[in-house]
C-alpha cells in the first residue's frame, strides 16, 4: 500500500505539473476563450486577492495573555500520511 500511495503521489504531481504548463499556455495565448473539440476554456484575468493580517493588527492593541487563551480555540485531531523514498533503495 505504502508503495503505492506513493506512485499515486508521483502521478499527481506530474499531472499537477502538466496542468499548469497547460494553464500557463492558454493564459499566454492572449485569448479570453479557446474552444477545443470539446471542451472550452474560458480565462479570466481577476485582481489580486486582499487579505489582512488580523493577527499583526491585534497585536498592535498588544492583548494580555488571558485575553488571548480566552479567545483561543484548538480544532478536531486529524491524522496525517506522509511517504518519503527509503534510505538504501533504488
């Protein structure tokens, strides 16, 4: 299984890689839609994301430890898989 899940990871990260030098192509070919035989690609150039760092404007109000634990919140435990190539194999 271990060996498997790991040519499946393979797999998916070179698709991933596939997927966006195929991305890349469509948004370089300076067109807004791209009809293939059947499929459509539309590509639409959007502004970038704004995001606030809600974290570094609290602490400028510089909040005492309590109040931080009293606002704090652990999630659900989850498990994690990680594969790795193993020492002394080829």
């Amino acid at each position: 299984i271990v060996d498997q899940l790991a040519s499946v990871k393979a797999q998916l990260s070179d698709l991933k890689t596939l997927e966006d030098q195929l991305k890349a192509a469509l948004v370089e070919s300076g067109q807004v839609a791209i009809d293939g035989t059947i499929h459509r690609a539309t590509v639409s150039h959007c502004a970038g994301r704004e995001s606030i760092d809600w974290k570094a404007i609290a602490e400028k109000f510089n909040p005492s430890r309590q109040l931080i634990t009293a606002h704090t919140s652990t999630g659900a435990p989850y498990d994690v898989v990680r594969v790795s190539a193993r020492k002394g194999t080829k």
